[in-house]
C-alpha cells in the first residue's frame, strides 16, 4: 500500500509540473468573442451620463500627463535614456501615422475604465519589424485558449479579431497583440486573459441614474403636472364639453394673453398646482450616485465636478490635497501597469535590457513632494555632511572639478571621531565671518578676505562648448535622416524638430544658469540654498526655451521647405547635393551661434535672479553692464560698456544677449557706495 501511495505521488508531482490545465480542454483553438457590453455601455454610460463623463475624462487627461521614456538597463540597474532617433523611442512617441503619444493613453484609459482591456495591433514592415501601433476596439477582440505546454502558447495562442462589418474573424498571433488588462477574476483563467472594467460593474447604478435623469427631463419638457385645475360646480355632461371649456381658457388666458385678468362666474373656481424641482431633483439619490460612480472609477469627486465633492471640498487647500492622492493613488497605479506591460510587449522586440517608465518628474501634482524628498538633502548639505558634488548630482547636475568639498558653516566646530588619540588634530572653531563686502565678477573671496583671480578654466566657456557639442552630434544624426525623408517626400512635422531641439538645450541652460548662480553666491557671499537657484533656474529654462524652440523650429522649416522645393523640380540630384542644402540648418556655424548667445542669455538670466533674491533679503545691488573685450565687439554693445541699468535696463531689461553670437555679462555693484554685512 506505501509503494502504491509513493508511486501515485511521484506520477502526480510529473503531471502537475507538466500539464496542469488552466482552461478548458473544450476551449481551446476556437474562434470566439468573450461576451462584452462594451458597445452598449459606451453609449449609455460614456456618451450619455455626465458623471461617468466627467470621471473618464479626468483618467483620460492625467494619465498622458507624464511621458513614456525608454532606458538601456545595464547590468548593475544603471539606467541610461535611449536616444530620441531610436526606433523605440520614435514609436513612443508616435504610435501610427495618425495619433500622438497622449492620444494613445488616453485612448487606453477610456477601453479600460469602460471595458477592463485594451487591445493594440503591432503592424510590422516586410522584415517583421514593429513599425506602428493601432487600437482595435476591445468587443471585436476574444481570446484563442491554448492547452499547449510550448512557452508562448500556455494558457492564450493568441486572439480573434471580427472584421467590421464582415462576419469572419481572424486569428492574430499573441505575439501581434499588445493588450492591457484589469483582471477580471471569474473569468475562464482567473483574470490572466479576462479584463473587467469599473464601467461593467457600475452598469445597474449607472442606468438607474440615467433613468432618474430622463424621468425629470420628461416631467420639464412635458410639464406631467397641470399648473391650474378648472373646478366647476356643476357636473361636466361629456369629453366634447370638457374639451371646449379648456380651450376657451387657453385662448382667453393663455399665449398673448397671459396675465389677463379673469372673470369667473360663480360656478367656477381656479386652483393653481406647483412643484418643487428640487423634489424632482432626488438629491440624495443623485449624490450616492456620484460617490459610488466617482468611487469606482477612482476620481475624488471635486475633480470631476460633481456637487457631492465640491460641497465637501470647498477650498483650494483640501483640492490640492485631494489631486495629489488621485496622483499616488489612482494614476501610479495605471502608470505601473501601463509601463510593465509595454516593457514585455514593446519594447522587447528592440533589444535586451531595454525598460520603459513614465518620467513622473514632470506631474505638476507630484512636485511638492519632490522638494520635500529634497529637504534631507539640503539639511545635509548645509550643515557639512555632503560634498558639493554630491548634492549637485542629487539635483541631477554634473560635478565640477573643485567640487569634492564640504561647506561647513562658520559655526560649526568639527570634532574627530576619537578624541584624545595619538595623532588627532586639536580640536578649535572654525573662523567667523567678520564682514563681507560685495566684490565685483571675476573675482573670489580668498581665506583672508584679499580678492584673488578666479581659476584659468572659464566655466562659461566650457558651457558654450558643451552645449555646442549636444547640438553638432543632434545635427550629424538629423542632417542625413532628414535629408532621406525629403527625398522619399515625407513631410517633415514641427513635432520631428521641437523634441530634439529641447531635450538639448532646456538641461544646459538649467546648468549654465544654476553654476552662475553657485559662482555669484561664493563670490559675493551671500549664500542662498542651492535647491533654490536651480528650481529657478529650470522654471525660467522650461518657460523661455518653449520659444526659442518655437524660433528656430520655424527656421529650420523654412530651410527644410526651400530644400524640399529645389529637390522636386531639379531632376537628378544627389543626397550629398541634398544635404548641402539643408547643411546652414544643421552646420556647426549655427551650432555654435545658439550656445553663444543662449548660454550669454543663461547667465544673464541667473544674475537678475541673484539680483533679486539679494532684493528680497534687503541688500539692494545695481547692475552693470560689460562687453566681452575682444576685437568682436559691436557698436550696439560697446556704448553700454560699464553703464549702469538705469541707462540700460529699459530698452534691455534683461541684459544682454543684445543680438547673436553677444558675451556680454552682467555684474552687480552695491547700490549704496559701500555695503557690509555683519
């Protein structure tokens, strides 16, 4: 009996490890659609109940807010963005010929709140490459179990699709189908291939609320209920008698007549009914109706704008509060499923190690918990425990070559780990302040308060040099690509250009300005917390590099056009002949004109914010102006040559650049003739 039972156990452990069956054996192979109310409750509840509306909407419109972004993944987790020409990163981007990178979440967001799936065709080139995304609406989509045990057949083959409008359907690979899901537990596999919507389970309360709605809109358009009863005395002989007494009242009091005084004999009598619309309304009907549709979805209520959330949300405190738990609560959850799912799906057909997440450092919800998980950082930094490197590459900065070095205020004194130990160093304070003057650019304050030359490296210079450098490598990638698309006569979308252009040159401002503000803290030494001037600086750059993006899109459009034109009506030009044309747009002349003037523009920037963070601490500065003092300089520069704003600053208040390719500067002087801080 023991050897039976054994043997029974090892046969048992085989079968189980091998062909466990997770659907029906009946099931599998067949072409058939999972019985859906997609269609149906699209209509009823999307396109019909405001409130179900109103929730979707709000999904459809947060979740694009952060963009998709693709890393190569090494082995250690360290993380580097692919680049904007990437295959993946261009699919991402724009997923077929005719929607966006948003319109695809969104479009996501709605299948799922609605049906629980969303479902998307990869379309692929001859080479069965994936080339482009297309949705396919979810109650045209079933699934084709599998009974097979072969990795990539288990439990799903693959999916059916039903043509529109034909009758047949049409097996696709899983492989071909890229499918979003909210499980659905009673489904045939537990909710690995089932999807079930918070739409689908709000059906009842959404069509009771649908009724309720068409029930009062009846009663307003018909008006159900009379507004004045004809009481007569005597007993009315028949309908036809019935019929002209209420028409004589129409025309005598109603129309043109409305208000005419009446005159009544003494067998009739006028009784006026009303009602209550608020009555009508169900109130307390409608607002459980609203929290339980608001509730599923996962939308608080005062986002959506429905009464029940604005009568308990009536500040813009508790909405601030109630928008960032929607954020961490309801949108990172989508945002965790989305990128899982499009790291398996997508983004493994273009290599190994690649993983995709949304950048969540641009949700405007999420920036006030970012400065707080900044706070430590700070503290730290302020009082000596990190080096300056190691706080600018928290705040995503490269390190500077001095950089290695604590800041340890003057009073602090720093003791050793183990006092009284052979060798240690005697324990004494740090020196105090004993007053510190404003000293003009270019200078340092030196350990004796004599000025000192700054280090031969110009930081400005480096700048411009390496912004310069992010742009001739854009410029070698998009010359010869551009120059393909034009010669195969592909349009050329402002959207191909505006990306590039401002992944490059939005982080080197925000660099340029931040280090300028560092350098003009040290020189004149009044220190402000560097989380400070780099959120600055990243504000201005996001807000003013808009336009220059905007500028020199337009610019490089109408080179681009001019090279189009030329191409299509001479005959037999070569791609070098080309890209010749389109090269003053992508040359290292331009290259270098923009990091000239935008980083001149950069520092410009950082000194009048200084300016006005020392304004806010009542120390009043001017600044002045200063030409580059070399054989470039200009005639419209040179008369401003150490002048002061109040004879510049109104036809240039921001200082210069005052034309391309300008290094002009700014310093800051003290407003009063002398000026100390104790």
């Amino acid at each position: 009996m023991l050897s039976w039972l054994r043997s029974r156990i090892d046969l048992l452990r085989g079968t189980t490890a091998h062909s466990l069956a997770l659907v029906a054996d009946w099931m599998a192979g067949q072409l058939w659609l999972i019985a859906s109310k997609f269609l149906p409750l699209a209509n009823e509840a999307f396109r019909q109940n405001e409130i179900v509306y109103a929730c979707i909407r709000i999904l459809a419109e947060s979740v694009p807010e952060p963009p998709l972004v693709a890393y190569q993944e090494d082995a250690n987790g360290e993380r580097t963005s692919l680049d904007r020409q990437h295959p993946l990163s261009m699919l991402i981007k724009a997923p077929n010929e005719l929607m966006t990178e948003y319109e695809f979440w969104e479009l996501t967001t709605i299948h799922m709140a609605i049906a629980g799936q969303s479902f998307w065709w990869k379309r692929r080139d001859n080479a069965g490459r994936l080339v482009a995304l297309w949705p396919l609406r979810p109650d045209r989509v079933g699934p084709i179990y599998s009974d097979s045990d072969e990795p990539g057949e288990q439990v799903l083959w693959g999916w059916s699709y039903q043509q529109p409008g034909r009758g047949d359907f049409v097996p696709i690979p899983r492989r071909d189908i890229m499918s979003f899901n909210l499980p659905d537990p009673a489904g045939e596999s537990g909710g690995i291939v089932e999807g079930f919507g918070p739409v689908q389970a709000l059906a009842r309360m959404i069509a009771s609320d649908n009724e309720a709605t068409k029930f009062v809109g009846a009663l307003l358009a018909n008006y159900a209920i009379p507004g004045v009863a004809i009481n007569l005395k005597r007993e009315v002989r028949n309908a036809e008698e019935a019929r002209a007494t209420k028409a004589h009242f129409r025309a005598e009091f109603g129309g043109a007549n409305r208000g005419t005084p009446a005159l009544l004999d003494a067998e009739t009598t006028l009784t006026e009914i009303g009602f209550n619309l608020r009555e009508l309304e169900f109130p307390e009907i409608r607002e459980i109706s609203e929290a339980r549709i608001c509730g599923a979805l996962g939308v608080p209520a005062v986002l959506a704008g429905q009464r029940i959330g604005l009568r308990e949300s009536n500040n813009r405190a508790s909405i601030t509060e109630l928008r960032e738990y929607f954020t961490e609560t309801t949108l990172s959850n989508y945002w965790r499923r989305y990128s899982d799912q499009y790291t398996n799906d997508v983004a493994s057909e273009f290599g190994v190690g690649i993983v995709c997440e949304f950048d969540t450092s641009r949700v405007r919800a999420l920036a006030m918990q970012q400065q707080q998980r900044l706070t430590p950082l700070v503290e730290g930094f302020k009082s000596g425990a990190i080096t300056v490197n190691e706080y600018r590459s928290a705040l995503g900065l490269s390190p500077e070559a001095t950089g290695d070095v604590r800041h340890v205020p003057t009073n602090v004194i720093e003791v050793p780990a183990v006092l009284g130990e052979p060798g240690a160093p005697p324990v004494k304070a740090l020196p105090g302040l004993s007053g510190i003057k404003l000293l003009p650019a270019g200078k340092r304050n030196g350990n004796n308060g004599h000025t000192v030359p700054i280090k031969a490296v110009d930081p400005r210079d480096e700048a411009e040099k390496g912004l310069q450098r992010a742009l001739e490598e854009l410029f070698s990638k998009w010359a010869p690509a551009l120059a393909e698309r034009i010669k195969r006569g592909d349009t050329i979308s402002d959207d191909d250009l505006t990306d590039g252009f401002r992944r490059v040159i939005e982080p080197r401002l925000v660099e340029a300005a931040t280090n300028e503000g560092i350098r003009l803290a040290a020189e004149v030494g009044v220190q402000f917390d560097i989380a400070v001037v780099n959120a600055a600086a990243q504000e201005w750059a996001k807000s003013y590099t808009y336009d220059l993006v905007k500028g020199l899109t337009e610019t490089t459009q109408k080179v681009l056009r001019g090279a189009m034109e030329k191409y299509t009506t001479l005959p037999g030009m070569t791609i070098g002949e080309l890209q010749a044309l389109i090269e003053p747009a992508f040359g290292v002349v331009r290259a270098e004109m923009i990091s000239i003037t935008e980083i001149t523009r950069a520092y410009s920037q950082a000194t009048n914010h200084y300016q006005r963070e020392l304004e806010d601490s009542g120390i009043r500065t001017t600044r002045v102006f200063h030409t580059s003092h070399d054989e470039l300089v200009c005639p419209r520069c040179l008369p401003w040559n150490g002048k002061p704003e109040s004879m510049w600053g109104l036809e240039y208040p921001s200082g210069p650049p005052l034309h391309t390719r300008c290094r002009c500067f700014l310093t800051l002087t003290a407003a009063k003739k002398a000026l100390e801080i104790a």
